[in-house]
C-alpha cells in the first residue's frame, strides 16, 4: 500500500468539528497562515453551522468545501478520510466521538492530529492503530495543541541542544510552567469527565492512567528509574539554583509526562536511558510559596474527587465550563504562557528550553500549534522525522518541521546552556 504523500487527494486538510468552538479557531487560523493555494474544507455534523462559520473567515475561505459526517458514522468517516492528506479533529472527548475518525486514517493512510489529553484514548489507539499506521503510511498525532506540544516540543528541543553541544545525555528534567493567563477549556473538563467515568470500577483503565509508562511502546524495555510522581511539590532551588520558592503540581502533568516518554521511547532513547521527567508550575518565590503548592495540590484532588462523587460532580458541572464553551475575543487575545524546562546532562551540564505564545493556552494558542502541526504535514513532507507512519508524538511524528512552523508563527522555542 503506497503512504499518504504519494496518493491523490482533493484536500490538503479538512477540520473536522470545525462549528465547535476550538475547531472555529483553527478554521480561523488556517484562513489566515495557510499559503493561498492550500486546499482545506471543512467537516462535522452541522452544515448549517459549518456553513455559519466560513461566512465569518472572509474571503479566503469562501469556497472552502461543506463536509457532513456524523462522528458515529464509520462510513463517512472512511469516506472523509480518503479525500485528505491531513485531518484535523477537535471532537472530543476522544474516547466517545474520536476512535472511529483515528481508524478512518490509519486505514487510510491519512496523517491526523487533534487535542485530546486522555491517557485511555491514546493507549487505545495505539494498540489498535499503531501497526496498520506504520503499514500505510499515516502519521496519526495526538496532542497537538497546549497538552502537549510545549511538553514534547521543548524537550525536543532541550535534546536536540545537549545533543548538539556534545553534552551526553538527558537525566533529571523539569518543566515549570512559569506564567500563564487562561482559563481551563470546557473540552478538557468534560475530557476529565469521561476518563473519570472509564476508571469507576475498572480496575485496568485505573492501572494504565495511573502508571507513569502508559502510552510506551513497550513497557517491558523501559528502564527502571523508581517512582516518578505525577504531582509532585518540589523546591525550585531542587530543580536549578536559580530557581526560587516552592513549585506546585500542574494539571496536565499526568498526561504530558506519558507523551514525552513516549517520544523517548520511540525516539530509541535518545534522550537517556536515564531520563526523569516531571512537570509543575510556578507560585511565585515568597516565604508563603510552600503553602502556597500544599494549597494548589489540595485543591487539584479535590476536584478529582468532586467529580468522581455524583452529588459533588453536579455541583461542580454547574461551575466550571461547559464544552463548547470559550473566552471572549478580548480575553484569549490578553492570554499567555511561559514554560520553561530545566535538565542536568549526564556530563554534569545544565540547560534550559523555553516555549513562550500569546493567547489563552487552551484556546488561541492552541488554535495555532495545532493548525501549525497539520499544515506541516501537509506541505513540508520532506522536512519531517524519517520515523514514518505510526500513531506518534508531536515530537517524533513533525519533529522539526513543527518547529520551524510554530517559530515562524511567533511561538518561542529556544534552547541553551546554563
């Protein structure tokens, strides 16, 4: 079967869930970074509301093709995926409505990217897709937007950096997310939502969210580095000694930690045989920081646990937001964020990658990197990782070609010694 690159395709990229609120912005941005010859449409379930949406992205887009499948529809679906080279999806959760649109492509040969930051997704769609991607020839990437290309594409470049320098290997690194001004996607509560729901009463789908090595090709090779904590309260100066106060857990680290081990893995261990990864946030440098990340990692489970509790989840579904649910214009413009990712080289060297956007993280930000991820698929073949098909990383999937891209699209990604 010939790969994807090689075939004939009426579209370069087709958005699906292009009416939702994150898939607009994507649409949006497409319209605005993709060179002018670039064949996009755009799918989902609505045309009325497809339809909707193209009229606001100006002239650019005004002939971009109406695509209908409904995201059960395994037909259509295989149908949608035949005609592109790309496809963007931002239906989630993935675990009810993206398994059959990441088959459609891996059968097809169609290179995929979308947002999802479920452990159960991708552990499902790699032991299901992994080997008829590497046979076709498709790139299937999952998480492509804020969770995780900061992650993955920082320690890439942290990588690629020691390595250049002759520097040996990666061992203890740390993302600290040093700033950010954004609020929490509807999507990715009600993403929380369903993986909480899957662990009720399975004792395996608990046991793989739970294991630090879920998403590696193959557990049986890792090394053995002992335990590594998924929400962890460290002192900054434990990290490099500039690094002031207390940092607390972040969020997302529980999923970003497993895409970047992932890319290790697949990446032959390239990074380290030794190689420890975690990630926390900020809280400033005052004598209060230490309280400060207590109250940040009380506050995290509780919310867990809230919404693991029937009564407490009705409550909290009335507070947070909603999916579909999104910022105003004014507030994603004034959103940011600022992560920075420190590393002690095997030859005792310390350096530090930096990933650095404007706009809401979850939203605008989003909205490019994950519009950068396909167009770079789709139009800088020959720049991408020599890996091949498979159900992939950003980092091993794009690689540099994503660098180049986010770079040109005013993301920061730098890397340098200490």
């Amino acid at each position: 079967m010939t790969s994807s690159e090689q075939r004939v395709r009426d579209y370069d990229v087709i958005v699906y869930g292009a009416s939702g609120f994150v898939g607009s912005l994507v649409a949006e941005h497409l319209s605005v970074a993709g060179p002018a010859d670039t064949r996009i449409a755009l799918a989902g379930r609505s045309q009325s509301k497809l339809v909707a949406v193209r009229s606001t992205l100006g002239a650019t887009a005004a002939d971009w093709p109406i695509l209908v499948a409904e995201a059960d529809d395994s037909a259509a679906l295989d149908a949608l995926a035949a005609q592109a080279h790309v496809v963007i999806t931002t239906v989630g959760p993935y675990a009810k409505y993206g398994k059959a649109l990441a088959h459609a492509c891996a059968a097809a040969g169609t290179d995929y990217v979308d947002l999802t930051g479920e452990v159960l997704f991708a552990r499902e769609s790699a032991d299901e897709n992994d080997e008829l991607a590497r046979f076709t020839g498709a790139r299937i990437v999952h998480s492509c937007g804020f969770d995780s290309i900061p992650s993955d594409i920082g320690v890439y470049a942290l990588y690629e950096k020691v390595n250049a320098d002759g520097a040996g290997e990666l061992t203890d690194t740390t993302l600290v997310l040093t700033s950010m001004r954004g609020g929490m996607s509807g999507g990715t509560i009600d993403s929380f939502r369903t993986q909480i729901d899957d662990m009720a009463g399975n004792e395996k789908a608990r046991s793989v969210v739970l294991s630090p090595y879920s998403l590696s090709p193959d557990r049986s090779i890792e090394p053995d580095l002992g335990r590594q904590n998924d929400a962890p309260i460290v002192k900054g100066a434990s990290i490099h000694p500039s690094l002031k106060g207390y940092k607390a857990p972040f969020i997302m680290a529980p999923y970003n930690s497993r895409v970047v081990r992932r890319s290790n893995a697949l990446l032959g261990y390239a990074y380290g045989k030794t190689f420890k990864y975690s990630e926390v946030m900020s809280v400033g440098s005052s004598p209060l920081s230490r309280i400060m990340a207590g109250g940040i990692a009380v506050g995290l489970g509780a919310v867990f646990a809230g919404l693991a509790f029937k009564p407490t989840r009705f409550v909290l579904d009335k507070l947070l937001p909603k999916p579909g649910q999104g910022p105003s214009e004014k507030t994603q413009r004034k959103g940011h964020f600022t992560i920075d990712i420190y590393t002690t080289t095997t030859s005792g060297e310390h350096y530090v990658s930096r990933v650095k956007a404007k706009g809401d993280p979850g939203y605008k930000a989003t909205a490019v990197m994950l519009g950068e991820s396909a167009l770079a698929l789709a139009l800088n073949r020959d720049e991408l990782p020599g890996i091949g098909g498979g159900v992939l990383t950003p980092a091993t999937g794009i690689g540099d070609a994503l660098v180049t891209r986010l770079r040109a699209a005013g993301v920061e990604v730098s890397a340098r010694k200490l």
